[in-house]
C-alpha cells in the first residue's frame, strides 16, 4: 500500500506567517504598535512590563494581552496596578501564541483604540520563537538566576528577538553571571539585538528601555 506524506508544518508556518503579516497591516493602519514580549517562566516579564506602562501610560494609550494556559493573576495585577485595559487569553494548553490567537485577543479588546499593545506571551524558551504573532517588535526577558549561557542553548528565541533586557541584575552578586559574557553570547545569536541591563523590581534601566519604546514608536510612525 502506498504511504502518502503530507508536510503539515510547513504549511502550518507559512498559514501563520500570512496571518501575522495582515495583523501587522492592520494594526499599522490603526496607528498602534504591537510588542510581543517573551522569557521564560519566573524571568520577571509582569514586573517588567509594570514598570514600563507606568513610564508610558501618560504619553501612550496602552493595552495588555496576557496569556496564559489558566489563571487571571497577570491580567488583574496589569490593571490594578497600572489602571491600563488588560485582558487574559487561556491558551487551552498550548506553550505559545500564534498568530491566530492573537487576532483573536485584539478583537477581544472591544474595538478601542490603543496607541500601544502588549502581548505577554506563554513563558517558554522554546515555542513562542517559532510562530510570528504579527509584533512589530519582539522583546525577550533574560533574567540574571537563569545563567548568561541561555543563548547558547536556546538560539532562535534571540535571533527573533529584536530586543533583550537582561533583569534581575540585583542579584548579580549571588549567581556566577556575567553580564559581559550574556551580551557577547546574545550577539553571537543575533548581531543587530539591542542589549539593556535592568532591575525591574527597583527600578534600574527601566527609563532607558521606555525612551528606547518612545522613541522606535516615533520613527515607526512615519515610516
């Protein structure tokens, strides 16, 4: 009997792909810039983008898409403690978002406007590099406890990242990270990512990342 094989990946990719594109057509139209931001689980991407919308939020109107396989935690601590729209997107399992359900969590942000939305991926070093959720930036979390080898073992995560913050510098007297050996691992992965050193609990660094939004925003604005 003959065996037929069908490449359903590939197929998967490309229909993802052609979504993410026309989201990034769409938002664009509307004026909003869309930043997916990724790390692994404990990284500090709620801390972090805490303290990134409270340095924004008078200048952009900003939502926040946080997903997660269950649970709200994230989502009611966006809104409490920033007062911006939030809303939670269960993932039914899955390690990642897509481009597909992204489209969904914009259109669940009932028709507002926003100047500014966030994405809070899955925490996982591996499947959200692999599908294009129709970011206009991607922006990945390294924290100081996971170690500065991390893009030696995970590489696509950093060659899709066009930003990397390396947080939880505070801690840096008691874990062996070095911050110089982080950048030139990151770099080896991807010669073009834009490198910060922040403390997201105290603050540190958070100032620079925010004008470094401000000002990408601006010149995506006019292109």
């Amino acid at each position: 009997m003959a065996i037929r094989t069908i490449e359903i990946k590939k197929s998967a990719f490309d229909m993802n792909s052609n979504r993410a594109e026309r989201t990034r057509e769409e938002l664009k139209n509307e004026g909003t810039f869309f930043i997916n931001v990724m790390a692994s689980p404990g990284a500090g991407k709620t801390t972090t983008l805490l303290a990134l919308i409270n340095k924004l939020k008078d200048e952009f109107k900003i939502a926040v898409m946080e997903a997660d396989v269950e649970s709200t935690v994230d989502a009611v601590k966006i809104s409490e403690l920033t007062g911006t729209h939030s809303i939670q997107i269960h993932t039914d399992g899955q390690c990642h978002m897509d481009a597909d359900m992204t489209k969904e969590g914009l259109d669940g942000l009932d028709n507002n406007h926003f100047d500014l939305i966030f994405l809070e991926n899955i925490g996982n070093m591996v499947c959200p590099a692999e599908f294009d959720t129709g970011s206009h930036l991607n922006l990945f979390i390294l924290s100081v406890p996971e170690g500065d080898d991390k893009p030696l073992k995970y590489p696509l995560m950093y060659q899709v990242s066009d930003v990397v913050l390396i947080n939880k510098i505070d801690t840096l007297d008691y874990f062996d990270f070095s911050i110089e050996r982080a950048k030139h691992n990151i770099l080896m992965r991807n010669k073009n990512a834009v490198i910060y050193t922040i403390s997201a609990k105290r603050g540190d660094g958070i100032d620079e990342v925010a004008s470094f939004i401000k000002e990408t925003i601006k010149k995506w604005r006019t292109q």
